[in-house]
C-alpha cells in the first residue's frame, strides 16, 4: 500500500481541455494534452526572370493556423483522475478495480467522440465547426486529420489504451476573411486577429512603434476592460495621425 504525499490532480483537479462541436453538446478529453503546436504558413509565388539566374519571388497569399496535439485514452485509469461527467469518473473508479479479465470499458466509447467529428453533418452537409478551450487556448476551426494508435488490449481483445494524433485547421468566417487588411502605415486602419499571449501594449507597439497608443484601440473596439482579450477576435486597429 502507498503511503507519502497524494497526487495532487486528485485534491486540485487539473482544468481539462474541452472540445464544442457547433450545435452539439461539448465534452472533456479524459486526460489533457502534454504539450500543444500551433503553425502557420504563408505562400509565395515563384516566376523565372528575364536573363537571371534567380526566379522573381512574389506574396501569393496567408495561410490559416494549424493547431496540433496528442491526446491520451486510458479505460483503466482512476476516475478522480480523467475528464468528464460525474457518471463517467464513477464508470472509471469502478472498472478500475477490476481484474484486467473483466474490464468493462471500451476505449473506442471516448476515443471515437473525438475520431467522429471529421464525419459530415447529415443537415449541413460538412463536418462540424468546432470549438476548443483549454484556459488561455481558445480555438475554432475544423478537425482535418486524426490518426487513433491503440496499444493495450483486454484478453478478449478489447482496446483499453489509445493515443490519438489530432490537427486543426483554424476557420475564420468570410465576412472576417475578406475585412480590408491594408499593410501601410500607422496612418492607415488596421485589422488584425487576436492570438494567444496579445496585449493592447504588443499590439501597439508592434503596429504603431508606441505602446502607449492602445487606449487608441481600446476606444475603437469599445473594450471597457483592456485587459480581457479574446484569442480569435477582431480588434481594429484605428489611424494614428
């Protein structure tokens, strides 16, 4: 029997990442990610010059973020340990104390929550737009890849373990997308999309060379509070004469 200091996640429980499909009901992932990557690419085009030896290199275009990571499924874990309702951490307590012959709880039942949200929605004819937060991470946009690697099995053959590999796309709506984003000067209105770690002073003093100037974009964006920003809205960023 074990006897020391407790583990922590079972007096403090950790937050746990949450996941929103639009129009369904949302859930918690049973164990949260070690580690997340966010990426983004941008595009540019290519064209041979007239009696050079190098090709003319033109902007072709931005590209949308890219949020990946690995989630981790265990039907054999302590239920004061994983995700979920009250129902499912009792299921968990209970199966954890049974001989492995007689686990009751297939891991496929959690993992495909997450698996199925590539498949198309009968009425919108795409697959679900989702929601994902996890404390500061607030993310939206679309499951475009999910690879499941099963790697323990009951004696019957049940799968009682899993990882699964999972990469977002970012969805930004077209009436966002195809807001004017000029790329001049301070003397010129700006719009720019909220990420994780931004604050009114980075932002201005990225943009205007003066972090004094975001009550500037306080003011224009009517924010009470400068201190509450959003990853994922759209801030304007006003002319400074």
């Amino acid at each position: 029997m074990y006897i020391g200091i407790p583990n922590p996640n079972m007096l403090i429980p950790l937050e746990k990442m949450t996941i929103q499909p639009e129009g369904k009901t949302a859930f918690k992932v049973l164990y949260n990610p070690e580690s997340y990557t966010q990426s983004r690419m941008v595009r540019y085009a290519q064209s041979s010059g007239i009696s050079t030896n190098t090709p003319v290199s033109q902007f072709a275009g931005g590209g949308l973020e890219i949020l990946t990571f690995r989630l981790f499924f265990d039907s054999m874990s302590a239920g004061s340990e994983v995700g979920g309702g009250l129902l499912d951490k009792a299921k968990f307590a209970a199966n954890s104390l049974l001989p492995s012959l007689t686990k009751l709880i297939d891991v496929r039942t959690y993992t495909k929550q997450v698996y199925s949200l590539m498949e198309i929605d009968p009425d919108k004819h795409v697959p679900p737009l989702l929601t994902l937060k996890w404390s500061s991470l607030q993310f939206t946009g679309h499951l475009i890849s999910c690879q499941q690697s099963f790697v323990r099995f009951g004696e019957q053959g049940t799968p009682l373990r899993a990882w699964l590999d999972c990469v977002f796309q970012e969805f930004i709506a077209p009436q966002k997308a195809t807001l004017p984003r000029p790329l001049e000067s301070p003397d010129t209105t700006k719009y720019r999309t909220v990420r994780q770690g931004d604050t009114l002073w980075s932002l201005s003093a990225k943009e205007y060379g003066q972090p004094e100037q975001w009550r500037a974009i306080a003011d224009a964006n009517g924010l009470a509070n400068p201190r509450l920003l959003r990853s994922g809205d759209r801030l304007v960023l006003p002319a400074i004469k």
